[in-house]
C-alpha cells in the first residue's frame, strides 16, 4: 500500500510540473504587436528569434552590450518598445546585461518553470518577446531588483549619436 502511495504521488509531481512547465511555452496573452512564425524569423536572427520567440538564453558575457556605458535606451528587438534606460544599467557580474528597473509599462511579466521552479519571466509589453528574467539580487541602493536580460534581445539608441 505505501509503495502505491508513494508511485502515485510521485505521478502526480511530475504531471503537476510538465503541466507547469507548458504554461510558458504557450502564450496566453495578446500583444499590440504580432506576427507569424515566418515573419519573425524574416525579421530577426537565427540567435534572435531562439531567444525572442522561442525563450531561449544567450551565453553570458556574449552580449556587446555588457560593457556598453553610453548614455541612451535600450529598445525591443523585435518592435523598437523602449524597455531600459541607460541610467539604470549596472555591472552584475553574471555576463548579462542588468537593469534595475524597466522604463514603466514596458515590461509584461509571466512565471518560466523551465527548469523545474518558477522563475520571474520578463516579456516586452509590446510584441511578448522574451526578455530575460527578473532577481530580487539587485541594487539595494535602488530597487533590489535585477532584470538579467538577453542582450540579443536588445538594440541600443544612444542619447548622443
């Protein structure tokens, strides 16, 4: 009877976590901005589109925006959404490019169990690109937060060209 018990709720965790975990994958929202699958891939790179549309991450300390430290903003890749401020940038260590805050209301938020928890996934509010994650290892000067972002997700517009 235990042995029974216990191949049951075993079952049960891991329907209960591959029924999490397909959540993500299958947007349920609407955004301002969409497209079909071939019209993204026409639009972006192969990198891109891995990581925009399909949630995938780019290794760190990859991103040519690591180490930018010009002033402007950072946009959406896919549809131009003005997402960070530059002054909002800071080193993190972890080979992304981090932000303590987004520009308001450019961000949509969803939970990520891709690896088997949930983690704080970030979306454009614009077209639902996936973005990166958000931490709660941030700056405490500021907002505690950290917005570890992919930075192929990005494009950057300097302030001063």
């Amino acid at each position: 009877m235990i042995k029974l018990f216990s191949i049951l709720v075993i079952t049960c965790m891991f329907l209960s976590c591959k029924g999490q975990q397909n959540k993500s994958e299958t947007p349920t929202k609407s955004y301002p901005v969409t497209k079909t699958e071939s019209e993204w891939k026409s639009q972006l790179t192969e990198m891109q589109f891995y990581v925009l549309r399909k949630a995938g991450t780019e290794r760190p300390y990859t991103s040519e925006y690591n180490d930018n430290h010009a002033e402007g903003t950072y946009v959406c890749t896919g549809c131009q959404n003005p997402l960070y401020k530059s002054e909002h940038k800071f080193n993190s260590g972890t080979g992304w490019p981090s932000f303590d805050r987004a520009i308001e209301n450019s961000i949509a938020t969803d939970v990520d169990y891709k690896l088997g928890y949930g983690r704080n996934e970030l979306l454009c509010s614009r077209c639902g690109g996936h973005l990166g994650h958000v931490f709660n290892d941030g700056p405490r000067a500021t907002t505690g937060k950290r917005h570890c972002i992919n930075g192929v997700s990005l494009n950057f517009i300097p302030t001063k060209p």
